[in-house]
C-alpha cells in the first residue's frame, strides 16, 4: 500500500468531506468482528474508527492463526502477502464466516480467489470512511436475518412499588406453562432484585457475574448459566450489587441480552426500579415497554413523566408503549380506565385486578400464580395480555388456557 492511502485512513480525512451518520452506525444485530492486519498504524486508524459503531465487537490480530472463535465476520487489512491471504480466505470459508477485504491494487489471483470463496466486499483503504459501514451493515442484516431472534418485551414501573416484578413473573411463568417455547426473564434491578426468591430459585450465579464473563458466554453457556424450571430460565441479579459493578460493565448489558435472545424464544426484562444509564439500550432493543401503573393520581403523574422521558428523549415509538393498571378495582370511581388513558396518553391498556393477598401467597409458594388456588381471574387477566401482546405459539391442549388463545 502507498504512504499516501495509509495516511488517510489513519486520519479518516480529518476535513470530514464525507459525512458520518451515526444513526447509521448502530448496527441492528451484533457483529464479533476479527481484524486481521499486520500494519499497525492502519490497525490504529481503523480502531479509532470502528469504534464508534454501536453493536459491533472488534479484536485486532496480525495473523488468522486459529483466532475464529466466536467471531462472525473477519475484515483482512492485506499486506504483500497475497498467497497468505489466500490461504486465511479459504480457512474463514471453511467456518462460513463472511469476510470482508480492504486493500488497494489488488492482484487477479486474490480477487478471483475472493469472489470465489463470496467475500462481502473489497474497499480500496481511500474509501474506508466512506464504504466500510454499510458493508458492516449489510452482514449484521444478513445475519440477523438467517439467525432466530427472540423478541425482548421490558416492564417497567411507572411509580416505584407499581408492581413490575410481579407482572413480569405472571407473565414469564403463565406463558412457559401454556406454551413449548423458551421463556427467559432477565432480572435487572441490580439494587432490590428478588425474582429468584419469587420463583423459590437458588441462585449462585447472577448477572453482574455474566457480565464480567461476557466474552466466554457461548451459546451453551448462556443457556446453562441461567436458572431453570421446565421451559423457562431466569437471569437473577443479587441485591445490592449495583455500588459494586463496574460502569463499564454495565454498559455491556445489551450485548449479554444479545446473546439472551439468540438462545430463547422470548425474553422479559424487568426494569421495576426504572430507566438508569446501564438501562437504556435494553429499553432501545424492545419490541414492546409494558409500563404498570396503579389506579391513584400519584402513579399516573410519575407515569406521565416516565412516558415523556421514554418518548421525548430516548425517542422510543409511542406504538412500543403500553399501561398494564396492575391492583385494579371497578369500585375505585373516582379514576376511570378512560381517565387514565387520557391522562397518560396511551390507548392499549390492560389491568390485572387487585388481590394482594393472592399475589403475596403465590410469591411464598415459588410461583407466582399459577399453583395458588384461587387465581383465575387475575390468570385470564395476564392470558389476555398475553394473548394480545406476545407472538408465541401455543400447542392445542384440551384447557381452558386453549379456549382463550385458539384466535392464534
């Protein structure tokens, strides 16, 4: 390559003729990328600028050298060495992983070879700034479509105490018991955490664990590392862990629930202490916010702002957001279900009734609901949310949980 290419993706055009779309730079399916490239100011340069590209993982090496594991894409920076290029393309092959090539003056042999073995892209190194990010993207797209991916539906308490935790166990437990699909729920109050105790699980292995083992989670171990009855796993989070944890960790914990949703049909997240920095990206990932509210003025000021915090800052879509008005009693007048709707602005409303009692006996027995004995109504109640909200197929059974999803 010439002195003069190298300096221009080590300064990636310090003019900035071409601008840079940082909303296009959040890939939509995470990429472990290998760079393989033994010039170490080109691997500078291309460091300052790969990391900017939200959702996207990159280790540097200057040889392939049986570096493939767990990475699903590798970017050769060439050098002079086209039969050892050749060599490493056709070993990535073998692994069917994609490949993407960057290099200038490239000879008839290597492209052919290229080509042959359906690299993803060449780029000449000028064209880096400019090129790179849309082949980034259209491999994490291509990905993303061949791999099956759990959708991630997180509650969240629109006043503290709401009852979050409690919608999202009805919810995880009432869906594995009527359907065969895996169920995970990710408990992310890392101050007051208490899924595993409601579930009556023994955890020794939490989330904050998790996080700081993130690079040796495969696929095997994402599934035994979690909590486990039947066909729904649980990631627990220890209580008070949340002083304790590195910031820069917490900020890995959408890459871990990446991972969460590639190995599970479905995945609950409960946010019951509400949105905090290490939150965020897990609220931008959802498919649907099921925010849960109680019939008083208190909760639904605090629900309003919550809502104006989701939408005018975060910019999440008003159609991801939806009420469940958990603790509802048709004898509370004075706040109708239409008034809390145009209170907080939100038409797709659910409500669980108020049984307090219930609720409390079924925590005690290590399950939510379903093993109490008087639980029907607030059963058809999260069958219904269920029902309307979640895409999951449930098997035909002669039950009464049948009946009420036979629409599906």
């Amino acid at each position: 390559m010439n002195k003069q290419n190298s300096n221009n993706i080590i300064g990636f055009s310090e003019s900035h003729s071409v601008p840079i779309d940082r909303d296009a730079q959040a890939l939509p399916f995470p990429l472990n990328c290998l760079v393989v490239c033994p010039n170490s100011s080109l691997r500078q340069g291309l460091s300052t600028y790969l990391a900017s590209v939200t959702n996207l993982k990159v280790d540097y090496c200057t040889t392939l050298e049986g570096n493939l594991k767990n990475h699903n894409l590798v970017i050769f920076v060439l050098d002079s060495d086209d039969h050892k290029t050749i060599s490493d393309i056709k070993e990535v092959a073998k692994h069917s992983i994609n490949f993407i090539l960057i290099a200038d003056n490239i000879r008839n042999e290597l492209i052919r070879t290229a080509v042959q073995f359906k690299v993803k892209d060449i780029i000449s190194v000028q064209d880096v700034e400019k090129e790179l990010i849309n082949s980034l993207l259209a491999s994490a797209n291509e990905l993303m479509q061949a791999s099956k991916i759990a959708p991630l539906y997180t509650v969240i308490n629109g006043k503290p105490g709401s009852g979050a935790s409690f919608i999202t166990s009805c919810l995880a437990e009432i869906s594995a018991n009527i359907s065969n699909e895996e169920i995970a729920i990710i408990d992310a109050d890392l101050n007051y955490g208490s899924l595993a105790d409601t579930f009556n699980f023994e955890a020794n292995y939490y989330l904050t664990d998790a996080l700081n083992e993130l690079d040796k989670l495969d696929n095997t171990a994402i599934k035994s590392m979690m909590l486990k009855r039947d066909n729904l796993s649980l990631l627990a989070s220890k209580p008070y862990t949340l002083l304790n944890t590195n910031p820069q960790t917490l900020g890995c914990l959408d890459q871990l629930v990446w991972k969460v949703k590639l190995n599970h049909d479905l995945v609950l997240v409960d946010l019951s202490r509400g949105i905090e920095h290490f939150t965020i990206p897990l609220l931008n990932l959802s498919s649907k916010v099921l925010i849960v509210v109680q019939q008083n003025i208190l909760s639904l000021r605090e629900a309003k702002v919550l809502i104006q915090q989701l939408t005018q800052y975060l910019g999440i879509d008003t159609n991801k957001l939806h009420i469940i008005v958990n603790r509802y009693s048709t004898k509370n007048t004075n706040i109708t279900l239409t008034d809390i709707k145009k209170v907080l602005g939100i038409d797709k409303l659910y409500v669980v009734s108020n049984n307090y009692q219930l609720a409390n006996a079924g925590i005690d027995s290590g399950s939510p609901l379903l093993k109490v004995a008087d639980h029907k109504v607030i059963q058809d109640e999260v069958s219904h949310i269920i029902g309307e909200l979640f895409p999951i197929e449930v098997p035909v059974k002669t039950t009464l949980l049948t009946k009420i999803f036979r629409r599906l």
